[in-house]
C-alpha cells in the first residue's frame, strides 16, 4: 500500500508538479560561509532558491533546493 506525504514533504520525490527539488548534502567539517557561497552560486547560475535545511549530528547539512518547472526544458532550435 502506497504511504500518502503530507503536503509540503518533499523527501524522495525530485519534482511536484509546480517545484523541481535539488537534493544537496553539505559535511560537518564544511564552514557556514563556504555552504553560504555554494549555494549563491547554485542559485546565480542554476535559478534555484533554498527550500529547506535541516542540521544533523556532526554537523552534517540536508539543503534542499528548489526552483519553477519550466515548460521550456531546452532552448528551441532554428534550422
């Protein structure tokens, strides 16, 4: 039988409809500034925006990023 997610959970599922999830793993021993940069660079270069977060034991960050489908997955070419 298929669990039911409650809304907002996103856990093992890459897309929503409307959202595309980015699942990222960030180490303990990873400082707080070089986190902060990766992520401004995903977001600069890749439109993605920060979902979620979550602190683990040692350390260890769970970023989930998230960004709007696009209809367009690949610019149309011309012939």
């Amino acid at each position: 039988m298929a669990r039911s997610r409650p809304t907002g959970e996103i856990e093992g599922d890459p897309s929503d409809g409307e959202w595309e999830y980015r699942p990222l793993q960030l180490p303990g021993d990873v400082s707080r500034m070089t986190a902060a940069v990766r992520l401004a660079i995903q977001a600069e270069f890749g439109g993605w925006e920060l979902s979620r977060v979550r602190l683990y034991p040692g350390g260890v960050r769970k970023v989930w990023l998230r960004r709007r489908r696009s209809t367009h997955m690949l610019p149309e070419l011309s012939v």
